[in-house]
C-alpha cells in the first residue's frame, strides 16, 4: 500500500474551480485498478483545533494497493491528462510526498483487506 499526498496551491480565488475538475475527476479514477482512495481537502476553520487556514490551497490524498497501480495511474489515465488540462490555468504550484506504512501493523491490515505488495516497501 502507499499514499500519495499532494498539496496544491491555486491562483487566488480559485479554489473551487479546482475542486469541481477534482470532483469529475475523481469518479473515474476510483474505478481505476488498484485504487483504494482518492479525495481532496481543504483546511479545517473549526475553532476548536489551532489551525491554519490557507484559503488557496487543497490537499488531494491518494492511496493505491500498490506502486504499480499508482504507477499505471500517473502514466496512462485519460481522466488524469483531462484533469491537468482542465486546471493548467488554476494551479500555482503543488507538493508531493509518497507515503508507505511505518509499521507491520498497517501491513497487517493491507492484506487482511486483501491488498496486494503490502510489504513492497519494507
């Protein structure tokens, strides 16, 4: 299992432009092979957690049954190539972390779901 984190900073004002072509999007790609997760965030204004609000930012978090799922995401989906053309304009820039289970436990938890390489990246 990974994850991919991405955090997306967009021209001001913009963001819900961004999260519509997000929200197209990611109806196909969660019929994609592998897929596990694929949702995008926005800060929390809730008073009763100390935290910042970037008003032009989204946080998008993927997580796929393997890397060569997300590999075969990122090389060849059409929704994907739609989706980069769709927000080409809106996007200032955007941040990557992949992400892979620190624990057995989480591996554990993978293959009971019956995930597949839950210990490609141990």
């Amino acid at each position: 299992m990974v994850e991919l984190i991405i955090t997306v900073t967009t021209r001001p004002g913009r963001v819900a432009e961004y999260v519509a072509a997000f929200g197209a999007l990611a109806l196909r790609v969660r019929l994609e092979e592998g897929c596990v997760e694929y949702d995008i965030y926005v800060d929390s204004d809730d008073a009763r957690f100390d935290n910042e609000v970037r008003p032009d930012t989204v946080v998008l978090c993927e997580k796929w049954d393997s890397i060569e799922a997300l590999q075969q995401h990122t090389r060849s989906s059409a929704a994907l190539v739609e989706f980069r053309q769709a927000v080409k304009n809106i996007k200032l820039e955007s941040h990557y972390w992949l992400l892979r289970p620190a624990s057995n436990a989480n591996a554990a938890r993978c293959r009971r779901r019956g995930l597949r390489n839950a210990n490609a990246w141990y």
